[in-house]
C-alpha cells in the first residue's frame, strides 16, 4: 500500500504569502487612489508640521525664559564669527605680503589608522 505524498509546508507557506500580498497590494492601490486617502495624508502632515512649530515656539519660549540662545540665535553668531574670522585671515595675509614674510603652513595630520592623541 503506497502513503501518499506530504505536502510540502514551504510551498503551502510561499503560496499563502504570494496571495497574500497580492490582496495587500491591490487593496493599498485602490485605497491611495482615493481622493479620502489623500486629504487624510496631507491633514496628517499639515497637523505634524503644526506641532513642529509649536514645539520650536515652546522651546524658544524655555530659552528665552532661562536667558539662552535659541539655535537660530547660535547659527547668526557662528556665521557672524566665520565672516569675521575671514576678514582676519585676509588682513593677516596682507600684513604679511608687505612685510615680505611667508605665510606660515599649518602641519598636515599624519596618515596612521590610530587617532591622534593615543597613545601608541
């Protein structure tokens, strides 16, 4: 008397999930093709960049009550600072044009696979 033949579970399985994401994708489709699906995304987004700006105006507030910078306070002084760091560089180097000194070359770091300041 022959058995007959098990089914094979890892063919039942990848069956299974082939239907499956086969209904998952034609369900997805028709539901972003609604013009409901796309008011509800961008009510969504519209709600998120609100609470953003609540959140930053609320931070604002802490820093300005507890008498720090705000970042866009601290990026205007870091831009402020290169322009002027800038401006010395090039003073610096016409000084020393006249004056007939060589612009001195800043050392170039040394090409190892250990950071510098370890010790060896």
């Amino acid at each position: 008397m022959a058995v007959p033949p098990l089914p094979d579970p890892a063919a039942l399985f990848r069956d299974m999930l082939g239907q499956w994401e086969s209904m998952t994708n034609s369900l997805g489709g028709e539901m972003m093709k609604s013009g409901e699906f796309g008011r509800a995304l961008q009510g969504a987004n519209a709600a998120a960049m609100k609470a953003q700006a609540a959140t930053h105006q609320m931070m604002d507030r802490a820093l300005a009550a507890a008498n720090m910078p705000s970042r866009s306070e601290v990026e205007d002084i870091s831009a402020r600072l290169a322009r002027i760091e800038e401006s010395v560089q090039r003073i610096e180097s016409l000084i020393m044009a006249q004056a007939g000194i060589a612009p001195r070359e800043r050392p170039k770091p040394k090409r190892t696979r250990k950071p510098p300041g370890s010790a060896a």
